[in-house]
C-alpha cells in the first residue's frame, strides 16, 4: 500500500471515529475515501462498515446497565436487527457491482436527507408514537417489523446507519434521549456486525484498509468524546451535509453521467 493511500485511509477512519462520537455520518468520510482509491463500490461499503463497527460496539458497552433495564425489548430488538443485518448484507451479496455502483449517490442521498430531516422526524414520531414499552402485543409486532425493516437497510448500505436506527425506534415510541443512544449504538451494532459476517464470508471485504480505518476509528472515538463537549453541534451538522452533499453529487457525476 502506498504511503499516501496508508494515511488518507487512517485519517478517514480517524474523522469518521470522531464525527461518530460527536453526531453520527461518519460513513459520509469513510465511503468516498475507500472508492478515491478505486476500492470496487460493495467492497467499499463493507469496509465503510467494519472500520465504524469497533466504536459502535465500545459506544453501546458503556450503555449496558440502561440496556439491561428491559431485557426482553432488548432481545426482541437484537434478534430483529442481526436477522435484519445478515438480510441486508445478503442482498448486497446477491446485487452486481454495476447495479449497486448506480445505487450510491441516490442511497447517499436518502442518508443524506435522513440526516438533515433526523431532528424533526425524532421530534415528531416522538409526539405522535406510544410508550416503546407497552404491552400490546399488536404493537410489539409492529415494532419488531419496524426495526427489522431498519435493519435491512442498515446491512445493505451502512452510509448512515446511526441516523435510520434512531429514526426506527423513534417510530417505536423510545422517547428517552439517552436510552434511544444506547439502543441506537446496540442495535447498529449488532445489524452492522451481522452484514459484515455475511459480507466477510463473501469475500467482500479490503482487510488491509479495513485495519487501518478500524485503528483510525478507535483512536477518533476517543477523541470525538472529548470533541462533543466542545464543539458547537450545530456547525457540525452543516460541516457534515456540506461535504456528504459533495460526495453525492460527485457520485452522481461519476456512476450516472
């Protein structure tokens, strides 16, 4: 690996660890910086995947105790998003390269959207939704369904997974600020952690690249935590729609004309 494509690629993984910690769309640095280096679209997305995964899975540790508190939600969760994941990256699996190398800018740009309209879709599913934790039983079905749809989309495109996550359980009625973070960071997880076995066994996956973003992440999370209480969110979120914007219209520019 070239010098400059080894740095590029730990950067990416180190912006994409921090922009993780501080607001999510950390997958808006990581994607386009694996394909600049002409990484095949599926292989990228994979990569995109596992480099975010180790900070995903370290983010929901430190939520255990408020995870723990309704450990059947939990679990009912869990088995939807890893059967929901294994879906996703199984379809990516089975769509040609081609195909798929069309389908990124209008994905990035349905990420891209989610992330602008995060804020006010969380706002108003929260208004508008019952108690995550009701017992109807027509309603726990419907939840499920609802997290499992999340889920396919999660293993199948992963650019902006944090940000469908919190969206489908806003729609289950999680109100919670900070129970909706942890179940977000689990459940993203475990989808993601699905898709990319899926992937791996596939041969979907740039390992060399994928070690480096995961070691780019890791350091990136720790930094993002310190970050997020100095940074103005605001500003970030611009920073971020700024650049995933970019990203999309030069996707566009690339796969379609």
């Amino acid at each position: 690996m070239h010098p400059f494509e080894f740095t590029v690629l730990l950067v990416a993984g180190l912006c994409g660890g921090v922009i993780n910690a501080v607001a999510g769309g950390g997958s808006f640095v990581t994607l386009p910086a694996l394909m600049f280096f002409n990484v095949p679209p599926t292989i990228a997305n994979a990569t995109s995947a596992i480099a975010a995964w180790p900070g995903l899975m370290t983010a929901a540790y430190g939520y255990r105790r408020k995870l723990l508190g309704d450990p059947r939600a939990t679990l009912r969760y869990a088995i939807a998003s890893l059967i929901g994941g294994v879906t996703g990256g199984s379809l990516l699996l089975l769509t040609p390269a081609s195909v798929f190398a069309r389908a990124i800018p209008v994905l990035m740009l349905i990420a891209t959207t989610l992330f602008y309209l995060a804020p006010r879709l969380v706002g108003a599913a929260r208004r508008h939704s019952a108690d995550a934790h009701g017992t109807d039983a027509g309603a726990t079905r419907g939840r499920t369904l609802i997290q499992l749809c999340a889920s396919i989309m999660v293993g199948y495109f992963n650019a902006g997974s944090g940000i469908i996550v919190m969206a489908a359980l806003s729609l289950c009625g999680m109100r919670e600020t900070q129970l909706l973070n942890g179940f977000k960071n689990l459940l993203g997880a475990v989808a993601a952690g699905a898709s990319i076995a899926a992937l791996a066994l596939g041969g979907q996956v740039a390992w060399t690249a994928a070690a480096l973003m995961m070691a780019g992440s890791l350091a990136g999370g720790l930094v993002g935590a310190r970050v997020a209480q100095k940074i103005d969110a605001r500003v970030l979120r611009i920073m971020i729609l700024s650049f995933s914007l970019l990203m999309t219209a030069y996707f566009f520019w690339k796969f379609w004309l």
